[in-house]
C-alpha cells in the first residue's frame, strides 16, 4: 500500500509541476498595432527634405503639408514598404531634390569625389610651399646662423655699412 501511496504521489506531482509550466509559459498575447513608431518615420523623413520649404528636413519641418507626407510614409511602411520604395516613391513624385544625400550616379560622383580631391591637392601644394620656404631660408644662412657666402652683394653693402653706423654711435 505504501507503493501506491507513492506512486500517486509522483504521478500528482507530475501532472501539478506540469500545469503550473504550462500556466506560466502560457502568456497573453496581444494582437500588434501595425503602425510604425514616430522613430521609424522619422528615420525615413530624416533622409528626405521638404518639397515645399527650401532646405528643410522633412522630419524637422514644421508645415501641415509635411506632416501630412510624414503619415503618408507612417502609412506606407504600414503597408509593408520598405525605406528604398518609400524614398522612390517621392523621387518620382518630387524629383531627385528631396533626397538629402543625392544619388550616386552620372555627374553626382563629383559631389563624392572632388572635395577629397581638392583637399588632397592642398595639402600635396601646402607641403611643397613648406618645404620651399624652409629651404630657401636654410640656403641664406649657413650652419651656426652665420651668413653663407651665396647672400648677394647689395645686401652684404647695406648691412656692413649699418654695423659700421652702430659701432660709431657707441
């Protein structure tokens, strides 16, 4: 007797360990809202500029016609659209205006390409002027800061003559 006694017992442990599992790792579902988050469509609106208002990010500005392109967007990506189609879709309607970073294609590569070629060429032309200007000045005085035989004749006059001065003075 003192088996079944047991017996019942693990099996009603069993069978309470088991519901309270179930009870536990069973939670309530909600059903989720499809609406993307503010922070989506502004992620969206932050790389395209207003239609209307001259350099003014979309999800910056202020107008009533912006915010109605902003739902426009909240709507599309409800929809399942995604970031590429949503920008599409307002190069088509607005042009290539309203994309805050222009496409990469056709005479848009310069945009790329020629500010860090340009500060590249200054600083390749900033180095050789440096480069000359220290080594003309090492030219005009020899080592020890004494004046090298190179230094013209006109200069070396004047500069005899205002010793000569200055030691008459004293």
């Amino acid at each position: 007797m003192n088996f079944a006694f047991g017996k019942n017992y693990l099996r009603i442990t069993f069978y309470a360990l088991l519901f309270t599992i179930l009870t536990f790792a069973a939670t309530t579902v909600f059903a989720q809202d499809d609406t993307p988050t503010d922070d989506e469509v502004n992620a969206i609106a932050k790389q395209l500029y207003c239609p209307v208002c001259e350099n003014t990010p979309l999800d910056v500005c202020p107008t009533e016609a912006c915010r109605q392109w902003r739902e426009l967007i909240r709507t599309q990506l409800s929809q399942g659209m995604t970031e590429a189609e949503i920008k599409q879709y307002f190069v088509d309607n607005y042009g290539a205006r309203v994309l805050a970073e222009p496409p990469r294609t056709g005479l848009n590569w310069l945009v790329y390409l020629l500010p860090p070629a340009i500060i590249l060429l200054g600083a390749v032309f900033l180095f050789r002027s440096f480069r000359e200007w220290t080594r003309s000045s090492q030219a005009e005085t020899g080592p020890g800061g004494e004046r090298s035989e190179t230094s013209s004749p006109s200069k070396d006059d004047y500069v005899a003559r205002l010793e000569e001065e200055l030691k008459n003075r004293k």
